[in-house]
C-alpha cells in the first residue's frame, strides 16, 4: 500500500521538528529516512503511524493509498511499528507477545485459540526462533528481541511496516546480519516499509529508496546510488561518507584550487566564504612528482591499511588533511610512507551553488 | 599500612571499605539491643499480659461482643478504604506517569499531604466540614445524615490517611516505566482499557500489592484521626485501636492487650507479606534487566 503525506509540518515547543514535508512511498517499497539525530526522520516515521499529530494545518494530508487517514487513530491505522528499544511486554512470553495483537481484536474478528497459536508458529519460523516461544524477553539477545518485535507486528497483518532505528541498540556484528535478514524478509513479504536510521551503511545497504533528511527538511529522495553518487547538497555529500572540501572552482570541466583546504563541516560555503570544491576520498589520486601541473602538494601524515583500499591521511602546506582513498595496487605502487611528500590530483569533484550545480567528470 | 594488611586470615581480600572488628562488633551490638529493647521486647508484652489470666480470658476479651462489633467495623472500613484508595492510586499514578498535564506537580504534592498533617488535624478537618456545627452540618442534618460521630465518619478519616500508600509506590513504577510498551499496544489495536488491563497492570503488579498492604495495615490501626471523628460510642463506633484505648483506661487490662494482640499479629502477617512481595518486586526487577551488552 502507498503512503503519501503532503505538507505536514510538526513543532514541540520552540523546536521544529518538521517543516512542510512532503513525501511519497511507493507500493511494496522499502524506504529509508536517513539524517542526524534531530533531523525530523523519527517525528515524521511517528505522524504516519499516528502515535505522533502534525501541526494543524489545511494543507497538511496523510494517505494510505489514496485515503486519508488524517483522523484514524493508531489502533486502527493497521500499522506494524518496530520500536528501537523492542518495547515487549516483558511480563508476556515470547508468543504471547507475538499473537498480542490478534488477541485485543473484538470477538467478531478474532481468531480462535488454535488459529493464533498456527499464526504465531509461523512468525517464529520467520524470524528463527521456533522453540523460544515460551521464555520470556528477558531471556532473549537484544537481535532476537528485536526479531520478536518485528514478529509481533507482522502478526496483525499490517499494511505498512514502521521501523524506528531498529537496530540502533545492536551491536555492529548483529546489526549487519539483521540487517541482511530484513532485506530478504522484505523480498519475500513486500510490504510497504520505512526505516528510520542515521547510520547511512544501513540505508545506502537495505532500502530501495533513500530520504537524506536534515534540520526539519528533506535534502534529497532518491535510489542509495542515486543520493551517493549524485548528491545534490553538501549535507548529502558529506552524510553519505566522508568529503575533502577545498576552495576553488570547477571551469571548463577542470578543477580550479584556490587554496588547498579540507573542512569537517561541508557548508563552508555559506555566506562569504569562496566557493568550495567538494571531492570523494576515491575521487583524488596521489602522485609523487606533478606532472600535469594540477593538483597541490602534501605530505603523508599516516597510513590505514586494514582493509581492502588504502586510505591515506595528508596534510596539506597550509596544514589542512586531506583524505584520499587508493587502491591497494595503486598504493604498493606509490610505496607511501609517512612523512613521503606527494601531490595530490583531483579527478572529480562537485560544486554546489544555490542557483545552478555543476558537475565535473 | 601496607597492602598485606588489608587479607583477612583465610587469605581473602578484605573489602577497602572494611571498618576495625570492635567497630563492626559495636555497631552491630548497638542496633540489636535498641531493636529488642523498642520492638521485640513490647510485643513480647502485648501477648504476655494478654495472657496472663490464661487462654479463657483471653479469648473471652476477644469475643465480648463490643469488641466483637469493634472487630466488624474495623474490617468494615477497610473493605471500603482499601478498595477506594486502590481506584484513586492507579488513577493518580496512570495520570502522573503517562500524560503531561498543568498541575502535576501540585497534585504530587497533595497525594502526599496526609503523610505530612498530623492525624488528629486530619479528624478535625472533617469535624469541621461535617460536624453538626461545620459547614455541611446542618444541610446534612436536615437530610437524617449523620457523618460525624457515625461510621461514614470513621470511614472518611481512614481514606483520607491512607490515600497515599498505593499511589506513592505505584507512580514511581510507572513513571521509570515509561509508554513505549503502551505506544506498542495501541500500535497493535489494543484500546484504552485493554493496555491499561494487559500491559499497564501487570507491569506494576508488584509494587500495588505492596501499597495495598501497607494501605491494609495502616486502614486497620489507624487512631488518630479516627478518634477525632468517631465519637467512642461502644459497640457502634469504635474500630479495635479505639476499643482497645477504652480497654485500657478502665483498668482491664488483659481484654485491652488481648484485643491489641490482634493488631500486633495483623502487623506480623503484614511484614511476612511485605517481605514475600518485596522479593518479588525485586526478582522481577532484576530479571527484567537486559541479560546482553547493548551499545
């Protein structure tokens, strides 16, 4: 089912939480919110389910295929929500939990008994955890925890699965596996989904869509190589991974430096500053003489090597770092070492202007 | 002092905190001898002087009909008090804990209001509220009610003194408790009363039987304000503290401590219980801590 909301906007006191956001999520889709802490993703992920009402406002709509669902309260948005903290009922067993909902329906559309203990099989099958139905939460991993969570809200038959940084109280090791799971689970189900993280791995890895969100406001919707390759604002840039921001222009398709400088923060150049080139650690190469006569001069400050590139720390003569990704060969090539003076060559980098973006390469 | 000194002799580590053994002994010593000398030592009393004349006085102090109707009214009370005071403190506590309201801090004030006036000012108030001579005397009077001097009276002092037992030990529960589990039950279609009965409750079992305990206990040996408010009236009035004054004050003292005997055993059952429900207060809690690392 497709979920549309158009213009919703939500303050709580003083801070704007959201501000005239409007979104589709197509049929079927697995769609991740992705921002900082405090960017909206979880207000928004919240106004859909309706534990959270937008600020008052006529333009302001929220539709589940078509239909508003403005004035449907929680219990009968048929909304499974996955809480990040699993929110079981400690007090219940793992079934208990699990066929919960299908228990507090009124008489007319309840199952019997045995048809929740069948459904309840099931979603233990689902989620791998047949045997483990009657200990109780505490008795579980924080990932199997969270498995039943997410069993327990299948089991109503949802029509839109919620999920609020799900696995954001899991280990990293747990976390990549979860992670995979749902993706497969959601090849198999296909039910409309959102998932609210910061951790842009998990986004970029798990939806088919991503909403790059910030300071109450969408940045950017699009495919994780849409949003990662073709980053239309310096916050997706520099969220989506890490970024080397220099002074400079790009002219003519070649890459201008004014004054080789890297920054934590990639809106540098708001306000008066000079216009800054933003480049991908992969989008710079190092070369030990200038041949070309591009590029700047750097000395390499230190090595990471465990992992299948070779990244590379220099500091620029006005002391900026500069990040550059290599390839192993490319860096065995080079023979790098600490200290070793080298020029640093864009092949590719962006500039974002408020009225026209330019792209090289 | 070197580090060596800090082993006991079977070669264990001391804790650093370890004070010298005189003072351990001392210390210990001194809580032992005031517990018995304040506490073990008058209930001894209490069922030996009841006993004195032998077990036939003592039951006959027992089963005189004054205290007999004494006993009535006191369960009586206590089956309205209680119950009442149990509604009022899960409302309280569900309204506390789960919403944001203006006020709130004022009404956690005034829950525990009664803790903090003196009982016989608490019998007042409803003397001067209900009283013949108070504010609502006359209308009532005019209707044949009578509240003062009569069991609505007795009644209403009681509630008034032990409303605070089951909010004050549900509300900090529920509050550490949080909504995320309700948000989960109504995300699951669950109404209002259905979270309330199967998530809400059941998570703060516990801790409301021990307030209905400690309610219990304080409903049945209440005198202050029930004194104020009841008016002594024999076989009418007087709840087993009162009767047992009266006992006392007319020199009969086997009936008085036989029928206090009955109060000090419904303090026995209620710390026995308090116990049992404290160990359950604690092992649920502790089972309910994550069992895994979570970063």
């Amino acid at each position: 089912m497709s979920i549309e909301v158009r213009h919703i906007s939500k303050s709580f006191g003083n801070f704007t939480a959201l501000h005239d956001v409007s979104l589709q999520v197509h049929d079927g889709e697995l769609l991740a919110l992705l921002g900082p802490s405090g960017s909206g993703k979880t207000t928004l992920l919240r106004i859909i389910s309706g534990l959270e009402v937008p600020d008052a406002n006529p333009d302001s709509e929220i539709l589940f295929h078509g239909q508003s669902v403005v004035d449907c309260p929680v219990r009968h948005r048929e909304v499974g929500f996955v809480f990040q903290h699993y929110a079981l009922f400690r007090h219940m067993s793992v079934a208990d939990n699990i066929g919960f909902g299908l228990r507090m329906r009124p008489r007319a559309t309840r199952p019997s008994k045995s048809e929740i203990r069948d459904r309840v099989g099931k979603l233990l099958k689902l989620i791998q955890l047949e045997g483990f139905g009657d200990r109780f939460p505490s008795q579980l991993s924080g990932g199997q925890r969270q498995r039943v969570a997410l069993a327990r809200a299948l089991a109503v038959e949802p029509k839109v699965l919620l999920l609020d940084e799900p696995f954001g109280a899991l280990d990293a090791k747990v976390r990549q596996g979860l992670r995979t799971w749902l993706r497969r689970l959601h090849d198999e189900i296909h039910l409309t989904s959102v998932l609210v993280t910061h951790d842009q791995d998990e986004a970029l890895e798990v939806a088919d869509r991503v909403v790059v969100m910030n300071q109450a406001r969408i940045e950017q919707v699009g495919t994780p190589d849409e949003v990662f390759h073709h980053p239309q604002t310096p916050f997706v840039m520099e969220f989506l991974g890490q970024v080397n921001v220099f002074h400079g222009r790009v002219s003519q398709g070649k890459i201008e430096l004014d004054d080789p400088f890297v920054s934590e923060h990639a809106n540098v150049n708001v306000g008066s500053s000079p216009p800054a080139v933003y480049a991908r650690p992969h989008e710079l190469d190092i070369q030990r003489e200038s041949t070309s006569g591009e590029g700047f001069y750097a000395t390499v400050k230190r090595l990471h090597l465990a992992g299948p590139i070779a990244r590379v720390l220099l500091e620029a003569e006005n002391g900026g770092d500069v990040q550059v990704h290599l390839s192993l060969e490319r860096f065995y090539e080079l023979a790098l070492q600490p200290g070793v003076a080298a020029f640093v060559v864009p092949k590719n980098g962006r500039v974002f202007e408020a009225a026209s973006k330019m792209k090289l390469g | 002092m070197g580090f060596s000194n800090q082993r006991g002799s079977g070669g264990r580590i001391a804790s650093p905190l370890l004070e010298p053994r005189w003072v351990r002994w001392s210390l210990t010593a001194f809580s032992c001898s005031f517990l018995v000398l304040f506490l073990v030592v008058p209930l001894a009393v209490v069922f030996a002087e009841a006993l004195r004349k032998g077990v036939g006085a003592y039951w006959a102090g027992i089963t005189d009909p004054t205290a007999w109707s004494a006993i009535k009214l006191t369960l009586l009370v206590v089956a309205i008090s209680v119950p009442l005071n149990l509604v009022f403190g899960l409302a309280a506590s569900w309204a506390i804990a789960k919403f944001e309201f203006w006020g709130k801090s004022l009404l956690i004030t005034l829950i525990d209001l009664p803790f903090a006036v003196s009982p016989v000012v608490s019998g007042l108030i409803f003397v001067l509220l209900f009283g013949l001579h108070g504010w609502f005397g006359a209308w009532l009077d005019s209707w044949g009610l009578q509240v003062i001097f009569a069991v609505p009276g007795v009644v209403l002092a009681t509630i008034f003194v032990t409303f605070p037992f089951v909010a004050r030990e549900v509300i900090p529960l529920m509050q550490e408790q949080g909504t995320e589990q309700e948000q989960a039950a109504l995300t699951l279609g669950a109404n209002g009363w259905q979270t309330f009965w199967f998530v809400t409750l059941p998570n703060v079992r516990w801790a409301v039987w021990y307030g209905v305990i400690l309610c219990n206990a304080r409903a049945m040996g209440e005198f202050g304000a029930v004194s104020v408010v009841s008016g002594h009236i024999r076989g009418k009035t007087n709840t087993i503290p009162l009767h047992v004054e009266i006992l006392y004050n007319e020199y009969n003292f086997v009936a008085a401590f036989a029928v206090a005997s009955l109060l000090a055993l419904l303090a026995l059952v209620t710390l026995v219980a308090k116990a049992l429900v404290e160990r359950r207060i604690h092992l649920s809690s502790t089972s309910l801590e994550p069992t895994t690392v979570e970063s």
